[in-house]
C-alpha cells in the first residue's frame, strides 16, 4: 500500500493484462477518489465485427472500484470485485475512456457501515464512451469491503 496514484499507473500500464488488452492508465486521482482509463482500438482487442472486444471493455473497469475503496479505506481493511455487469449500448470505436469514481464521503460511509465488523457489499456505476462522447457501455461493478480480523492485519 506504499504505492502513490502516480507510481500504480505506472505499474498498471506494464501489467501485461491492460498491455496486451490495448488499455492505458491515464490517470488516477492524488486522493485515490478516481481513475481514468483509455482503450485504444487494434489488432489485438478487435472483435469479429472490427469494434472492441467485450472482455477489453470489461477488463478497463476491473480493478478500480476496489483500489480506490483499498487506497482510502487503508490496511485494516479487505476489499474485492465481487461481480460485475456490463451492457454494450453501441460498437466500440477509437479511443474509448472511463472513469470510476469513489469520493472520499463514500470511504467515510463505508468505515462507518463496517465498524462492527459488518460486510459492505454496493454497486458502483461507470460508463464506457467513445472519442465523439457517445456511450458505448453501461458497466456496474460490486465492492466487497470488511475490517480486517487482527490476525488478518
């Protein structure tokens, strides 16, 4: 967790996943309250119909949700991807962007939905668009967070 916003990019942006997948980390939020996300349209990420690759547009929005709740929430906590849902609303062309945002509020919310050791399980809501700003996808993406157990920690 001693990863900056600036040094994740960067090491997202040489994970193979997001490489091969033709995804770009183009930002990520000093306070960890959002990441953006571009995915240039190739060889490697077209579909049989010449537009992006379902699982590319899937895999821009993976992790972020859960890494911006882990970056502000800290070490004492658990956070996952817990499932997620997508619906294509138009083909996917050029450069496609995302952006997911968690305010800080709603890390506040989930410290105070927790403290007894409860689970938090919410869905989060981001759209994939085209250059032109037009939708491409509707993505839901559902965090699980608790407190870590002290043996855990």
């Amino acid at each position: 967790m001693t990863a900056t916003p600036a040094r994740l990019r960067r090491l997202m942006n040489l994970w193979p996943t997001f490489r091969c997948a033709g995804i770009r980390v183009v930002h990520i939020a000093d306070d960890w309250s959002s990441a953006t996300v571009r995915l240039k349209l190739g060889v490697l990420n077209r579909n049989a119909f010449g537009t992006a690759f379902g699982g590319s547009l899937s895999a821009m929005t993976d992790p972020f949700f859960a890494l911006l709740a882990l970056h502000q929430l800290g070490r004492g906590y658990i956070v996952w991807d817990k499932a997620a849902e997508i619906e294509f609303v138009s083909p996917g062309r050029g450069t496609l962007t995302s952006t997911m945002t968690l305010p800080p509020e709603e890390a506040e919310q989930i410290r105070a939905a927790t403290k007894n050791g409860d689970k938090f399980l919410k869905w989060y809501d981001t759209t994939i668009v085209d250059a032109d700003g037009r939708l491409v996808a509707r993505v839901r993406r559902q965090v699980y967070v608790r407190r870590r157990k002290r043996a855990d920690a």
